[in-house]
C-alpha cells in the first residue's frame, strides 16, 4: 500500500470515524482504524461493534493520489495525533514490512505498527431494509429535541434510545427516562413506510455531531441496524431490543391550568432559583394564580430564592406545583421559541410543554411531591 494524501482532508476524515473507536473495546483490533486504499478512492473505517462509521475519500489531483493498493489497520489514536501534528501539506503512506506503516511528512518520518486487515471484523453495511430519505438537518434537530430525556440507567435499556415508530406519512420521535419524556413528530413527505425500532442515545449523539451540512440523507432500516447514508459517509447502528413502552396514555388530553411566558425569562429564572439546590435535590415550586406567577426554591441549610415572573400569563384557579429544574429547563431549552406554553391538570399530575410556533413538539415533566 502506498499513496500519498492532503493532510488536513485525512484529518478530517479520521476526526469522522474516530467517533466510532473505542479505546476500551475488548477486541484490540477494533481500536483502530481500518485503511483500505483502492484504485480510486480511500476507505476508512471505524467501529465499537455497535457502532460503525466509514467514509471515503476519492482520487483527485491535490487530494490522493494511489500507487499501490493495500489495506492495514493502525492505532486509532497514534494515526490521528500523528496526522494531527506533522506538519506539511501532504503526507505519504506506504507498508515497509507486514503491517508497519511508514508515514512521512515534509520534515517528519513515523514508522507505526499496524494490524493486518485480515483481522478486521466483517461488517455488513449493505443497503438494505425500509428506505427512507430524511433532511441532514431534520435530523440533527429530532435528536437535539428528544435526546435528552433518555435514561442513563442500563436497568431498563430500552430506555436509553430514542423510540422511532412510523405509520402512514408520519413517524413519532419518543424518548423518556419515566420522569420526563420528549416527543417529536415528523411528517414524511414520501410514500407510506411503517417500522418501530429504538436506537441507542449514544449512536444518535455521535450522528448528530458528525452532521455539519445541509443535505439529504437516505436511511435503511432493518430489524436489527439502521443505515445513514451521507455523502462520502455512512454510519450504521445496531438497534436496541425489547419494546419501548406505550407513552400515549401518559400525556394529559384535557387541561385545567395554562400559563404563556417568555422562554429567556423562566430559563433564566430557573437558573437563579437552582443556585441554592443541589444535584441531588434540585426542586423548585411554581406558585401561580391570576394575580402572580412565582418561581421559588429553599434549602435549610443556604436560604431560599423568589422569583417574580411578571412576563408570565395565567389562567385557571390557583396552583402551586413542584418539579425538577433540570428536567424543567432541559425541557424550554428544546422548545427553541420566545414564548412557550405550560399546561397543567394539578399539581401531582404530568404538565407539558410546548411552543408557540412548533405544534410537533411536546415535552412533558412529571412533578415533585414536597413536604
């Protein structure tokens, strides 16, 4: 194998799978990243078994250039600060012996230990399943709206995914911990799909920090993985399985409470009125009625926070109720609006949150009982 490559577009590429590597896998071979040079374009690719991301870089003058194929696999680690911090343009890469790569800069010569990419798991990423074309962007935003209120508990692992279940010309993006839960709703602009799978919060951070440009990506969902085709870059998941709970019966249909507030003022309110509590107690109350809406907090041992929310409108007999604030703003933070708007059914039943301008989205907090 040997080729000669633009620095700064293997670095890139290389930050792109390193999301996929773990240095903690059980299999040494899959700490590192797998090259796989062809006559007209480099293969990298990265994965924990769970996760498998790979991209490719083609052959173009002043970007790579092949004179021999190959395939090796190098530490991820050494490979990307090697790249990293040489200093030169280009960067060639060639096999002396086996698997000992020979990596040179302008003012640099590496000699770095590789894998034979015999050793290398086969990983299927066939396109293949219930196809379905998606906006970079459309995605990106459903997994900052609902990624949140996945479990971090392995006690229930379902629960650590984001649940996507599709029917007719709508699929329904549902996560929840069994204190809070997120749910945004998609309108498919395309024939009629339907599946339910549940996908790892993990894999969904990762896509979504990889994803850095308007485009259409394409998706291949199957029983046990789903596929996301980017340009030069596809990332596969493993599914998450068991059935994810039936929320519908949890979110309130009829409400007796509703207060209409500027989402910087709670947000920032919350944020003062936490500073007394602690991480493992951190309750606020919202005491409402036609004439107040206050935001307070105590402690014993600190004090206690009042907090007048004089831009908040509310209507319905007066009602007093307890939550988490990180729940609370985690939830506002999604809502991405000026205004939002809270409903209530009482005060030890779940409230939910929604926009002004965003009817698709729904957050809902369970609350507190103080004493």
């Amino acid at each position: 194998m040997k080729f000669k490559i633009k620095r700064i577009e293997l670095l890139n590429a290389l930050n792109k799978v390193n999301k996929a590597v773990s240095s903690k896998s059980p299999l040494p071979i899959l700490t590192g990243i797998k090259f796989d040079l062809q006559e007209d374009q480099l293969i990298l690719t990265g994965s924990d078994a769970d996760l498998t991301i790979q991209t490719t870089i083609d052959t173009q003058e002043n970007i790579l250039d092949v004179e021999e194929i190959g395939q090796v696999v190098l530490n991820s680690r050494y490979i990307s600060e090697i790249v990293r911090k040489i200093d030169s343009d280009f960067i060639t890469f060639s096999i002396l012996d086996g698997s000992l790569t020979q990596i040179k800069g302008e003012n640099s010569e590496f000699n770095l230990n590789g894998s034979k990419s015999i050793d290398y798991p086969t990983i299927d990423l066939s396109k293949t399943g219930t196809h379905l074309t998606l906006h970079s962007m459309t995605i990106k935003a459903f997994i900052e709206q609902t990624i949140f209120a996945t479990s971090d508990k392995e006690t229930r692992p379902i629960l650590t995914g984001v649940n996507f279940k599709a029917s007719g010309h709508q699929m329904q993006c549902i996560a929840t911990d069994s204190y809070r839960l997120s749910k945004k709703v998609i309108d498919l602009m395309q024939e009629d799909v339907s599946f339910n799978i549940t996908i790892p919060a993990k894999s969904l951070n990762e896509i979504s920090k990889i994803i850095d440009k308007n485009e259409d990506v394409d998706l291949y969902i199957s029983d046990r993985k789903v596929l996301f085709v980017f340009d030069h870059l596809v990332i596969q998941t493993r599914l998450i399985d068991g059935a994810f709970p039936d929320t519908s019966r949890l979110i309130p249909t009829e409400f007796a409470h509703k207060l209409t507030i500027n989402t910087r003022d709670i947000l920032n309110a919350i944020d003062r009125a936490s500073l007394f509590s602690s991480e493992m107690n951190n309750i606020i109350k919202l005491e409402m009625d036609a004439d107040h809406v206050l935001l307070t907090s105590s402690s014993q041992e600190i004090g206690s926070v009042e907090e007048d929310l004089s831009s908040g409108f509310y209507k319905g007999q007066p009602l007093n109720i307890s939550f988490s604030a990180k729940y609370a703003a985690n939830a506002i933070r999604a809502t991405r609006s000026q205004k939002i708007v809270i409903e209530f059914t009482g005060e030890m039943k779940p409230f939910v949150l929604h926009d002004m301008e965003e009817s698709d989205l729904l957050q809902l907090v369970l609350p507190v009982r103080t004493y």
